[in-house]
C-alpha cells in the first residue's frame, strides 16, 4: 500500500508475509529504536489507532507503541481501572512478554492491518506486562480492561498472531468474503 503521504510509514495489512514473522529482541535503546519509535508514534496517531506493533510497518524489532486514553474505555468495573491510572501514555514497550493475566473479559477489537474490520474477541480482564522502556530499564505494569485487551493484542503481533487468529470459526465464516478481499490487495 502506498496511498497516503501523511505519515511517515506505511501500515502492512493482512497477506503481507512480514505479519506472520516472529519479532527480534531490542538488545539496547540505539538512536535507530528511537527514530523508530517516533515514527511509529506519528504513524499510529495519524490513523486513530490504539496501538502499532513494529512489524505493521515492516520491522522485525520487538517493540511496540499503545495509547489508550483513560476516558477511552467505559466497559471496565471501576476498581480494576484505577489500575491504569498509573500507567503514562504512550506506553512504548520494547520486547513485552505477559508475566501473568486473569480474568476474562470480551469486547469489540479492530486492528489497522485490519481496516474496516471489528469483532467480539475473549481476552484475559487483566494482564501484568514486563518490558524494557526508552531509558533501558526492566519494567513491570499491571492492566485491566481496554489497556489490557491493547496490550495482549500487540504482544500477539510481535509472536506473529493476527486478529484473524483469534476470531472463532463462526466469525471467520461471516468475514470470509472480506478477508479474502484484504488478502487479495496485497498480491
Ligand atoms: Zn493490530
């Protein structure tokens, strides 16, 4: 795809084999993560996404950007939400992994390598994440709800798992025609 010129990557949509791959691990933060990050950050913003995995634009490093704004998610219990108040956006992680989740909680999910396309999917209610930030340090949040669903969903992109993955058969069933035509665009 090379239709818009208001940002400075591309984002990949379902077929492009670069979706598929497994990420690499960020050994350190280079000024090359850094300007990798930033871009990311103008992509995402530019198309009202939630969060960018790098691999949506064509890279293997394991890093991935999300911004969900507090007032964003209106589905969660309140007492698990406070849980995010502490977490500033936008969460840059490089290599993520979920440490430990609970809960179940399901909800309508989209993803930019997606376009136009939304469906119920289950995921844990709360997950705890450890990252490395920009600075280098090992960190470790916990989240709930929306932030939650955002993070396990990029976490996802950099193992090379895509939404589709997670539709049931059903679902896959009714969006066949669609996902077929989004495939198609790609060859
Ligand atoms: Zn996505």
């Amino acid at each position: 795809m090379s239709d818009n010129n208001s940002c400075d990557f591309d984002i990949l949509t379902y077929g492009a084999a670069a979706l598929r791959c497994k990420s690499r691990p960020v050994e350190q933060v280079t000024a090359e993560i850094r300007e990798l990050v930033d871009k990311m950050l103008k992509t995402m913003y530019a198309h009202r996404g939630l969060g960018l995995a790098a691999e949506q634009v064509g890279r293997d490093e394991c890093l991935c950007i999300i911004d969900v704004p507090p007032d964003a998610d209106d589905s969660t219990p309140p007492e698990l939400l406070e849980k995010n108040a502490a977490i500033a956006m936008p969460l840059v992680l490089l290599n993520p992994r979920i440490v430990a989740d609970d809960g179940v909680q399901t909800g309508q999910e989209g993803c930019l390598s997606f376009p136009e396309i939304f469906v119920q999917v289950k995921r844990a209610m709360t997950v705890t994440v450890e990252y490395m930030d920009l600075d280098g340090q090992i960190c470790r949040i916990e989240a709930a709800g929306l932030l939650s669903r955002a993070l396990q969903h990029e976490i996802d992109h950099l193992n090379g798992v895509l939404l589709v993955d997670r539709m049931s058969p059903v679902q896959k069933v009714a969006l066949a025609g669609r996902l077929k035509r989004l495939k198609a665009r790609k060859s």
